[in-house]
C-alpha cells in the first residue's frame, strides 16, 4: 500500500473509533456521493466489517433516481442502520432550484438536515425487511460523521477534525478548539453538537486511489456510460452537470485528474451564483 | 487506448496510459506536512499564495475566483488573498485559522498549513503546528524579531517539530542588506539555543517579489544558500516507528455480538513498534498479561504482525479484562507508570491554569482527573522572563508543572517515544492546554505498584482460566468497595447486595475486614501497623477475585488513602468504588446517607451489569 493512502486511512480510522468512543448518540451523513461512500467503508475498517452508527441522507426528492436505488441496495447488502429526512413542508409548498438555487438548497438540504439530525422532524428508517419506516422517537444526534475534505473549498480547509456547532448549528471560524496531535474535542456542553471530518486530509485524486486500491462499489454515475459524459460530483439533478469524460474505471478517472486544471465542484450551480455560497451555507449547517 | 480529450483536462493528445502512468507514479510520491509560523503580518499568507503560484498549483477556478472578489471589492490583487478564502478574514486582513492547501516540487508533495500570527490565534497556530513534520518560520525584515517569533519558535520545540528553517522577509524593505540579515540571524539563533532548538538555516527572502522563494534572488547575490523551495525538499521524514518497543494504546474493545461476531478485537492505533501474532503482552496500568491470538482486519490479506503507524485490532488468546486507556507493550521494554509527573506545557484556556486546580488529563486514549502540584517556573514569551513564584499559568504562557493523576497512567518520556509522551488537558469543556512529560515522579503509591507487578508477572496460574471462571460463572471478578464514615448504612448495603447477587446465581463473598483482622492479622495485633494490614486485606481480596469472586468489602478502619493501596494491589480494572455520605473522591457511584439499602444495592448491580462485569440473565 503506498504511504499516504495508508496514513490517510489509519488517520481516518483513528478519528472513526474516536467519535464512536465518545458519543452516544452519533450518526453519519451519507451523501451517496464518492467522498461520503469511501467514509462509510472506513467505517467498516474502522470496526472490523461492521457499521456500528446510522447513515443519515438527506432526500432532497430531486436526487438522480440511481442514486437512491444504490443507497437502498447497498444498505441491504450491508447491514446499514439507514435514516433519512426530508423538507416535506417545503417540498409540498413546490420549493424547486427556479426559486434561487441558494433558497432551494436552503429549504431542502440544510433545514431539512438540521431539523433530521436535532429529531424535531420525523426520521424514516430502513427496518429488518429493507423498508422504510418513521422512528416513533427520533433522538438528536450529538455527534454527525461528515465526509468534508479540506481542498474542496476554501471554507472546508479551516474546518477541524472534531468540529463544535452550537444550538443554532452554527460555527464559530473565529473560536475553534485547538487540536493537539490525535486529542480532540469530544466534551461539549449540553444543547451543543460536534461534527467529525475523518477526511479532512483527503484530495478528491486520495479519494479515487482509494476506491481503485480497496475495489468500493461506488455508484456509476462517475463513470462514463457510454455517452462520453460522466459525473464529477453528485448532487440534484436540476443543478450538477456532467462532464465530458470517456472514464470507465477509478484508474482513468486518476488520471484524468492528473491532468485538469478544472475545479471540483464547477459542475455544480449553487456555487456559481454567490463567491461565498459555500461559506454561507455552510455557516447554516450545510456540509 | 483512447486519447483523453474531454474539456475538464485540457490536454489532448496524450494517451490514457500515458497519464495512468504518471498517475500511479505520483502516488507513490512522498507526502509531508509543513507548517507556517511567525508574528502577525510577517508574510506568511504572502508567503503561501507565493509558493502556490510558482509551483503552479492552484486549480484554475481558484486564481480567477480570488481576482474576481477583488475586482468587485476595488482592491489590488494580492497574494495573500488566494488563501484568505473567507469573508471575515478578508475583512480583517488576517489569516484566521490553519488553513490548509497542496504544493507539490520536484521532490515530494506538501501539505501546507498557514498557521496564523496574531496573538489570540495561537491556538490555531498549535492545531497547525501539532500535525506538521517541519516549519518554516517568518521574521520580517524591517521589524525584527518580535514576541510571537519567539512564542512560535518555543512552542515549535514543545511540540516537538525539530526542524525549523527560518525565513527573514520584506528584505526589499531593508533594501537586500546582508548586515540586518544577519542581526537577525544572529539575534534569533541565540534564543533558539536557550529552548534546545537548532534551526536548520536562514534564507533571506522577499514574498512579495518572489526573491530566493522559487527562484534566487538576483538582488541578494550574496546569499550562497538554498531557496525556500531547496530547503523544503532539504527537510526530512521522520525516522520510522516501527523499530521502536512496542507501544500500542488501547484505543477500544469491540464485541459485536449482535451482528453474530464472537470476536474480542482490541482496536488502536500503534504508537510505536511493532507486534506479531503469538507475541506475550502486558497492559499498564492493570499489568494484565496475554498473548496475541490474531491481528484483525476487514478487507485486508491475513496478517501474523503489525506495525506503528497502522490502525489495528488485535485478539487475545486469554481472556483478561482490558479497557480503554491501557498501554499494551511487551514484557521486556514497559512505559512508567505513576501518578505524578513532571511536564512541560502550553495553556491556552481562558480561564488560567491555577495551582491546585483540577483538569480532566487526556494522554494517548487514556482519560483521567489530575490536580496541579506545582508550578515550578513560567516563562513569557514577550521579554524572555522565567518567574518561578506563581500560583497561576495565564493564558499563551509555556510552563513546567507538576501534575498529579487521581489513578495512575501509563507514559513515556519524551526523549524516547513522542506519542505516549504528549497530553492535553481539558477545562470544563474545552482543551485548554497541552504538553509534553519530562519526567516520571514517584508517588506514595509506587511500592505497592511494584509489588502487584511482579507479583502478576510471576503469578503460577492452573489449568482453570480466569475466562473458563467469568464463563461459569456469568461475570468477571470485581472488588465492590463501599467507602464512607461510620453509620451511614455501609454494612446494610454491602449485606443487601451480596444476598442479591448470591440470588441471582453470582459467586460472592463478603469480605468484612475484621475478619480478616482476626485471623490473617493474628501477629499485627500488638503493633497495629495499619499499612500492614491494608496490605493484606487487599491480598486476601486479590485471592478471592483471581477464584473469580464478585467480592463486597465494607470496613470503617480503612481512610482514604487506603482505599487508593487496595485499588493499587487489586487494579483499577478490578474496583468498583461506592460511597455513601459525604466527601466521594473520585468514586464511581455516590449515594446519600439516607439511602435505603435495596434501592441502593440494585442500583449497584444496574452498574455492574452496564459496565459489563455482569451478564444479564433471565430473570
């Protein structure tokens, strides 16, 4: 294994097995997205096979189909805890990305998330059966596994590996807890939450060296599918596009991004109306 | 093959294998984390945004993006801008958090963290500095040497970053002059000789105009030494861990019963060295001793060892009760064990660190309460003064304490390992500071510590397991320990809890202390020496845990003190603490002296069945 790839993975691991130590009622956001699956796998490093936390996704209901069907299935498969939320007011009330692309990821995916992972929403969660059904009790969620990488945007690199939100969700850039070497911060005052990032130290090339070296099921909206297009980033189907790409394989795809010089997230829309879109959302509690 | 000519790579003509070959190349490449330290407005932004164009490694959004905000903002593009990617931080033209961004040489890819300047930011600069294997250090040309660049510089060598390149800046302010050049040298080598520091070398630079960064300085044609580009590539890896003892902290211990594993995996992440399957191991603090049945691994080939740095699991051929906060080792090379420690430390709380205080102590994975002793000395960073009569450290102040853990811990010093060396200390909430151990105290205890170890190196065990036991019998051994004054209600309890347990089917035993006073004590009797007897009673206990006894011990004649020799002979894995009445200590259950005996004897065995001493039977 070359040497990064396996530092990043122990250092994920550690983070992983940190959080699950400390706090009781934790779960991790699974986008179902490259960076979110590769974290959901570390999971299964970190605890010898197992998913000992509930996936948390948030249904925004303009999800490229695939991606759901490939969320069901492999929760199946693995023997997920899967829970997902949803805006339902706003969703009723016809919220779509015509209204502004920042109200709309507003409405459905960071108020939606913040009110799933508080439990003040009704939660769905995938019974013994496969199939969904609403927890009668849902309980907030004082620790949130996140899947953020530090290159991904300028505000994702300040970001620590155990990150407070207060009440509000918000966070603080300003104040953040110092982290010496592996202790962090897993105290936290009542009413208060941490966010965990065990791939804060991952580049989007680490993420797909890592699928190719550990074989990850990862959805094929990556790849090309034979219309010389692919994904680079997943999200709602309104507002990401493709790329034009004849990548079939995480081995092409490495080697395509040797060689762009192109931003990640270009293809998606959100971040092209506002510099500080992503700030913003993510001072909201966007991930 | 297929040409690669989508628009998002913006290379034709080159072929897929081609650039698949490049790409398994380049990962291959070696990694490095560096950090970059000084006082507020040296340049270390200005630095970075450098380093990243010159090397090309800004991602084509990025550069556009950054001009584009100051286009509308009416301001002058600079480089310090490509990093300050937050709002609030251009609104303050400081560089609030270590953010961190990707270069890459000739040589090796780096990490970059832009570890802040001001003052209140030290913290940032710390989480920066924690996680990188070298720094470069600013000082501006034109101010010289300032509090932070000495602040910096001693933290760096607290953390334990050992190569340290120093950057004299702005030198186009100064007008290239080699004499201020070499002041500075002058003047900042001499402090860094004060904290054991040896910087690797000076360069003389201009971040701005790009002088000896990338490129070499035509002004400063009498500098013969390398660029900070040359000089990076000149810092080395660490040596390798995985020569070192074995140093394995035990990070967690997973059943996963419910999904049908049966396996007990001891997770963590090994410190140092390296363990193999059929490997004798011993955990401190509770010297427990096992051997290595396997090393687990999901997705992974069978492996018989593993080595520092990796995440492992391991399982036990015998089946000992170990817990978080243990440092397994091998027989022949332990970490200390104690108390009482003498440490080095950086506080950043809000609150100052107070003598006498109490702070919650996090070393490798082990947890515990611990109480300033002392203060020995305290040095400010601002004038370079060491004041050794204080009762508080304050906030950005270096000091060296001593501290005293509530249960022992097991570390190292820091010449020898790093990572079982360093600590943090928690205030209420927040991590307020963290250091290093310089040393190892003895503490009251340490006799008795040294007893209970060899005697369970040398214990002589039978054919029957302590596992073959808790198997039978349905719970592991623990000494139940009810501590409080005379009259509170002790003896009801103690009496009421073995009668519960007995009824549920636990093997217990009352082990009163005048009992043992009366037989095992006979030739004590005349002296009454105390420490004597203490000693005993906790031997007599071991005896019946090690039989795999659930034993309730109740007796007004031992104090507080004592009750810290007994968990120190039998081992804190092995206790579970309950008083009654006033002045708890650190025990792990309290109950008013008011309680009635039953509610608090089944709150007893609720405990013991949560913290898994007991498995639950139908009732």
């Amino acid at each position: 294994m070359s040497d990064h790839l396996r530092e990043l993975e122990n250092q994920s691991v550690y983070i992983l097995r940190e959080a699950y130590k400390h706090f009781k009622s934790l779960c991790m956001l699974w986008s179902i997205g490259k960076d979110s699956t590769v974290m959901l796998w570390l999971a299964r490093k970190a605890f010898f096979g197992h998913v000992p936390m509930p996936l948390v996704h948030i249904d925004t209901s303009y999800k490229i189909p695939s991606m759901i069907s490939y969320r069901d299935d492999l929760a199946r498969r693995w023997g997920l805890t899967m829970v997902v939320g949803q805006n339902r007011a706003a969703l009723a009330d016809g919220m779509n990305h015509t209204r502004g692309r920042l109200t709309c990821c507003s409405a459905l995916k960071t108020e939606a998330l913040r009110r799933t992972l508080d439990g003040t929403w009704p939660r769905l969660v995938m019974n013994a059966a496969g199939q969904y059904e609403e927890d009668p009790a849902p309980e907030p969620f004082t620790g949130v596994i996140v899947g953020a990488r530090a290159d991904e945007e300028g505000s994702r690199s300040k970001e620590r590996y155990f990150s407070p939100r207060d009440k509000n969700n918000d966070w603080d850039v300003a104040d953040q807890p110092p982290e010496f070497w592996n202790q962090f911060k897993t105290d936290f005052a009542p009413g208060t939450h941490v966010r965990v990032h065990p791939l804060l130290d991952w580049t989007e090339i680490n993420i797909w060296e890592y699928i190719e070296r550990e074989n990850i099921p990862i959805i094929d909206l990556y790849f090309d599918r034979g219309e010389g297009t692919r994904y680079r980033s997943l999200g709602c189907e309104p507002c990401t596009g493709c790329i034009r790409s004849t990548a079939t394989t995480p081995t092409d795809i490495i080697a395509e991004l040797k060689r762009t010089t192109t931003a990640e997230r270009a293809g998606r829309a959100q971040d092209q109306e506002d510099p500080h879109a992503m700030e913003k959302l993510r001072r909201e509690g966007y991930m | 093959m297929t040409a690669v000519t989508s628009e998002s790579t913006g290379v034709e003509g080159t072929t897929a294998a081609d650039a698949r070959e490049e790409a398994a190349l380049a990962s291959l490449r070696e990694k490095m984390n560096i950090v970059i330290v000084g006082h507020v407005d040296h340049g270390k932004s200005t630095l970075v945004g450098r380093l990243l164009a010159d090397t090309e490694s800004f991602p084509e959004g990025k550069l556009e993006k950054v001009r584009a905000i100051c286009a509308r903002q009416g301001k002058q593009f600079e480089y310090a801008f490509l990093l300050d990617a937050l709002e609030a931080e251009q609104d303050q033209g400081i560089t609030i958090d270590s953010a961190r961004v990707f270069f890459k040489t000739a040589a090796r890819d780096y990490i970059i963290i832009d570890a802040p300047g001001h003052i209140e930011f030290l913290k940032n600069m710390i989480s920066g500095a924690a996680r990188a294997e070298a720094a470069l250090l600013l000082i501006d040309a034109h101010e010289g040497v300032r509090e932070n660049s000495r602040r910096h510089g001693y933290v760096l060598g607290l953390l334990g970053i050992r190569q340290v390149t120093v950057l004299v800046n702005k030198m186009d302010l100064v007008g290239c002059d080699q004499a201020v050049f070499d002041r500075i040298e002058a003047e900042y080598r001499a402090f860094l000789a004060e904290c054991r520091m040896v910087p690797q070398r000076f360069i003389p630079i201009s971040a701005r105009d790009g002088d000896n960064v990338a490129h070499r300085s035509a002004r400063m044609g009498w500098y013969k030494g390398p660029t900070v580009l040359e000089a990076v590539d000149l810092f080395r890896k660490a040596p390798k861990r995985e020569n070192q003892p074995l140093r394995f902290p035990v990070q967690d211990v997973y059943k996963f019963n419910r999904a049908g594993d049966e396996r007990r995996i001891v997770a963590g992440r090994i410190a140092a060295g390296r363990v193999a399957v059929g490997d004798q191991v011993v955990f401190s603090p509770s010297n427990k001793l096992s051997t290595v049945a396997s090393i687990e691994a999901f997705n992974a080939p069978t492996a018989t060892a593993a080595e520092a740095p990796d995440c492992v699991g391991i399982t036990l051929t015998e089946q000992i009760f170990v817990q978080r906060g243990e440092l397994c080792s091998h027989l022949d090379d332990r970490p200390q064990v104690s108390t009482r420690f003498r440490a080095n430390l950086v506080w950043l709380g809000r609150k100052p660190l107070a003598l006498g205080g109490e702070y919650k102590l996090k070393l490798a994975t082990c947890e515990t309460n611990v109480r300033v002793a002392e203060i020995q000395s305290v040095l400010d960073a601002s004038d370079l003064t060491t004041d050794k009569a204080r009762t508080e450290v304050r906030r950005h102040e270096v000091a060296e304490v001593v501290l005293e853990a509530k249960r022992p811990v097991a570390f190292d010093l820091v010449e020898r390992f790093e990572n079982t060396a360093r600590f943090v200390l928690v205030d209420q909430y927040d991590v307020a500071g963290g250091g290093i151990i310089l040393e190892g105290l003895a503490d009251a205890l340490a006799p008795l510590r040294e007893e209970a170890r060899s005697r369970d190196f040398e214990w002589v065990e039978g054919h029957v397991t302590q596992r073959d036991r808790a198997e039978r019998f349905g719970h592991e051994p623990v000494l139940v320990l009810l501590t409080g004054n005379a009259g509170v209600g002790k003896a009801a309890i103690a009496r009421r809890l073995e009668r519960m347990l007995f009824d549920r089917g636990d093997a217990v035993y009352l082990l009163d202390g005048r009992n043992v006073y009366l037989g095992v004590d006979r030739d004590l009797a005349a002296s009454m020496n105390k420490a004597e007897m203490v000693r005993r009673y906790a031997e007599v206990a071991y005896l019946f845990l090690d039989a795999g006894q659930i034993v309730v011990s109740t007796s007004n004649t031992f104090a507080l003190a004592d009750h810290a020799a007994i968990r120190t002979l039998i081992g804190a894995n092995h206790v579970l603490h309950v008083h009654v009445g006033e002045e708890p200590g650190d025990a792990d259950i309290v109950f008013d002296e008011a309680v009635e005996a039953e509610g608090a004897a089944r709150e007893i065995v609720t405990h013991l069945a949560q913290e898994g001493w007991l498995v639950n039977r139908p009732d």
